[in-house]
C-alpha cells in the first residue's frame, strides 16, 4: 500500500511517499480502508518527536510505526475475531494506530464508530480529535445555558467546533481570532468576536463565566483577568512550540494545583479518545448543529506540505489529506 512514512523525527522534508506492508489486525481491531485523514497539531508531534516526552509512548530513538497520522475516515475493510460493534462495508470515522495518512489503517474498535451520513469523508476525518477535544473542553467547563464563555483561537481546529457546541449547549458565545477570520467565527454562531491584532482578551473590562483558552499562547494572569472570580477556565492542548520536554502541556498538568490558589477553577482538557464521544456528536452532526470547517484538502502525495501549511498558520477550520480511491485491495 502507499503511505507517508518516515525512518526518523524530524521536519516534513523526512516524509516520503512510499510502499508498505498493509498493517496487520488483532482481534480487536479493524482494518480500514482510508479515504481521508486529518491533520491537527497531534501530527507535528508525532513527526517531530517534540516534545520529548511523547517518545515515551512512540519510540526513544526513532518512531515504532512508520506512517504518519491519526484522525481517520473510511471503509471498513475487515475485523479482527473479537470486533462485535463494526463489519466489513461500514463506512466509519475515528482514530487510528498504524498511521492515517495510508491507504489502510488498523484501529481499535473503540476508536471508531459509524460516520454521519451527510459528511463526506473529508469533512468526516476533520472531526474526530478537534470536535471531540472541543465536546470535552465543553463539558469539563461545566458549560450552562445562558453563561457567556469566550473561546480563544475560535477560527481553529478545536476552536471552530467549540463555538458551534457551546451554542448548541444554550450558551452565548464571544469569539477570539484574526481580522481576517471574524466572519467565519460569527457565521459559527458567536455573538462577538474580538480580534487580537486590535484588542486583548480583557479589553473593555467584560468578564466571562468560562474561558475556553485552545490557543494556548496567553499567560494564566491574563486568562485569569477575563474570567469572573468563581469563573471556569479550561486549559486545551499546549502547542507544538514551548518546552523541550513538555512542550506547554505542563499548563493542564498544573491545572488541579493552580485551582487551589483563588476562587476561579482551572482544569486542563486531554483528548480522550472513544467512540461514545462520536457517537454524541453524530446527532449534532447531521442535524445540521455542528458541521466541521474545512480549509484546505491536499492528495496523500502532498501530505508534508499540508502539515508545513497547519506548522506555519492559523488555519481556519482544519486541514485534511485524502486518500479517496487511491487504495488497492489489501494484501492476503
């Protein structure tokens, strides 16, 4: 089968298009026949081996899977024996283990689940780490009907699903992204939007009652400042560019011992990744409630620069490499 693969971490040039074996299946797990992957700051990591404490889980020296990857929409291929919930022909969404950016991929059944009938396959491997990110982030906050919650990075990944769910939970919405993003935030649903090339997050004095902070860039005084003095606010993700070691997601370890410290509650958010979450999502999905944002597809061959492009910018929405009808019939 074609993958990107590498042999090493490192920038995007180590990535190469090439042949592979098609990855094999325990007995709970599915073989998947990829027709789309995303690409979400998860994939840096995995590719830069950065920070280091993610090669405690991936390889000290060099990566133990090859390909590159993880968000996932396709078609089942086969099942391992002890796989009840999936078959052959379903057309499903999820995460992988043995690298999405692939013709076939293996996964855990409990990482899949049936895709939302009105997505395509693209927009389905858009959804399952930033929309399921955003869906913890919301209910970690404790979001209520009627509280006002601003959300940093709002034009992003996570952040562009945070809006639509924190609408969808009864909430009002203030949004925080670039000058040339406000439309897209407002056609999200957020009432306002403060643009931060103009204005910062406590401009004007206005406090929240949650901050949903995914851009990870402003220090917790700041943060602290917007929120109201029993306010919420959620730590998601760390970012690709601090830290050696921890590379920023020393903020959500923190956070249970920086609540300690004052009346505001900080809880870090980390992606938990189970297809009960999909399955939530999957009615706000094809009811039209939540509807994922795509900014640009790029063919499985351009796969390194569609992840220089995530590296580089601020994406609005995400990103997606596909691989739809690139595959060839599994090896026996």
């Amino acid at each position: 089968m074609k993958a990107i693969a590498r042999d090493a971490y490192g920038p995007a040039d180590l990535l190469e298009l090439r042949d592979l074996d098609t990855p094999p299946i325990g007995d709970d797990e599915v073989l998947v026949e990829v027709r789309a992957a995303g690409v979400d700051p998860g994939v840096w990591i995995l590719m830069t081996g950065r920070p280091m404490a993610v090669r405690l889980a991936v390889g000290l020296r060099r990566p133990r899977v090859a390909a590159l990857g993880r968000a996932v929409a396709g078609v089942v291929a086969a099942v391992g024996a002890g796989v009840t919930r999936l078959r052959p022909g379903d057309e499903v969404y999820g995460t992988c283990e043995s690298g999405s950016f692939a013709e076939y991929a293996t996964a855990r059944q409990h990482r899949l689940t049936s895709k939302p009938a009105n997505l395509t396959f693209e927009q389905a491997a858009a959804t399952p780490i930033s929309a399921v990110t955003a869906l913890q982030s919301v209910r970690d906050a404790g979001v209520q009907p009627g509280q006002r919650v601003l959300i940093t990075g709002a034009a992003g990944g996570v952040g562009s699903f945070a809006v639509q769910l924190v609408k969808a939970y009864g909430a009002s919405v203030t949004g925080v992204c670039s000058t040339a993003k406000v439309e897209l935030v407002r056609a999200l649903g957020a009432e306002d939007v403060i643009d931060y090339t103009r204005h910062e997050i406590d401009h004007g004095g206005t406090r929240y009652d949650i901050v949903i902070d995914t851009a990870g860039s402003r220090p917790m005084s700041l943060l602290r400042r917007a929120v109201t003095p029993h306010g919420t606010i959620a730590l998601v993700g760390g970012g690709h560019a601090r830290g050696r070691l921890l590379g920023g997601f020393q903020r959500q370890m923190a956070a249970p011992l920086v609540s300690l410290f004052g009346s505001q509650r900080v809880c870090g958010v980390t992606g938990r990744e189970r297809y009960e979450d999909l399955d939530e999502l999957t009615p706000l999905i094809e009811s039209g409630t939540v509807t994922p944002v795509l900014d640009r597809v790029y063919a499985l061959a351009d796969a390194p620069e569609a992840i220089r492009y995530l590296a580089q910018g601020h994406p609005a929405g995400k990103v997606v490499v596909t691989v739809q009808g690139a595959a060839t019939a599994p090896a026996e």
